[in-house]
C-alpha cells in the first residue's frame, strides 16, 4: 500500500526493450537505502518491482500490461518520474491508501 505522497524525483537512466515489455534504469536516491530486490515502489503512480539495484541505480520490468494501461509505453530516457515506496505497518500516513495497481485508463476530454 502507498499513500500517494511523492518522497523522490529522478531521472531515467536507460530504457531498453525486452522481450514481452521494457526494462528500466532509473538514479537512485541517497534516501532509498533501505531497498530490496522483489520490494515493491511506486513510480508516477503505477506499483512496480525492484529488480536490481546498486548505490546509483535501480531497475525494473515494464510488462505489456503495464504498458498498455500506463504511460509507461512512450517512457524515455532523461524523463522524470515520482517515486515513493511502500507503507510500513508503523509508518505514519500522512495522505491516503492507495494500491498502486492500474486498471484502467482513460481520457481527459476538458481540462
């Protein structure tokens, strides 16, 4: 679960395609030391997991289904994208539940 509050900005490192979907790379900030492999984070809103990571970087699999329901299919490299990682059991919430998992999307007609 996330509450839907950005803690990070980064940039894209590298964006490859890869089999059924992408794969990406993207910095690593100084506050995620605490990350795992398989650790879920949000990325623009859109729950991914971690694949690797090393002191700079992490990456993660883009699969078709999430390039068909995100924006994630025209993702490139220098693009910025918001992360936050997952709620802990005692972590406070300053914002509000939200799985990160999408659905569906759809067009704004009026702004």
């Amino acid at each position: 679960m996330f509450t839907g509050i950005i803690e990070e900005t980064v940039q894209v490192d590298d964006v490859e395609n890869a089999g059924e979907g992408k794969r990406i790379r993207i910095q690593r900030p100084d506050s995620f030391k605490e990350i795992s492999c398989g650790e879920s984070i949000c990325l623009c809103g859109a729950c991914l997991t971690v694949e690797s990571f090393d002191s700079s970087q992490m990456k993660f699999f883009l699969a078709e289904e999430t390039l068909e329901k995100t924006w994630f299919s025209t993702i490139s490299e220098g693009d910025k994208i918001n992360l936050e990682r997952s709620l802990k059991a005692e972590d406070r919430m300053s914002g509000h539940i939200v799985q990160g998992h999408v659905e569906q999307t759809t067009e704004v007609l009026e702004g």
